[in-house]
C-alpha cells in the first residue's frame, strides 16, 4: 500500500528543488556572462591600449 503522506512529501521536495535548481543555473549563466565581459574587456585593453575606454564596446 502507498503512504500518500510520503507521495505528497516527495512531490512538494521535487517542486522545491526544481525551482532552486532553475534560479542556481540562471545565475551560474548571469556570472559566466560577467566573466566573459569582464575578460574581453581586459584583453581588449591589453591588445589595444591607444583605443580610450567610452570607444569599447560592451
């Protein structure tokens, strides 16, 4: 026999943890976005120092 006490704790863990795991991979994606910015725009300073900083893009 199931213990439906058992199913509704199971479902509402699995809603919990869905939702956590789509705000963590969304602000895993927000900061790798950050990251690469960040590393272009040094790069870019590195190979082009003549070029002024408002002229970058972002």
């Amino acid at each position: 026999m199931k213990n439906p006490w058992m199913s509704a704790y199971l479902s509402a863990a699995n809603q919990m943890t869905s939702a956590a795991r789509g705000q963590v991979g969304a602000e895993m994606s927000r900061q790798q976005t950050e990251m690469m910015r960040a590393w272009t725009e040094m790069w870019m300073g590195m190979m082009f120092p003549w070029m002024s900083q408002s002229n970058r893009r972002r």
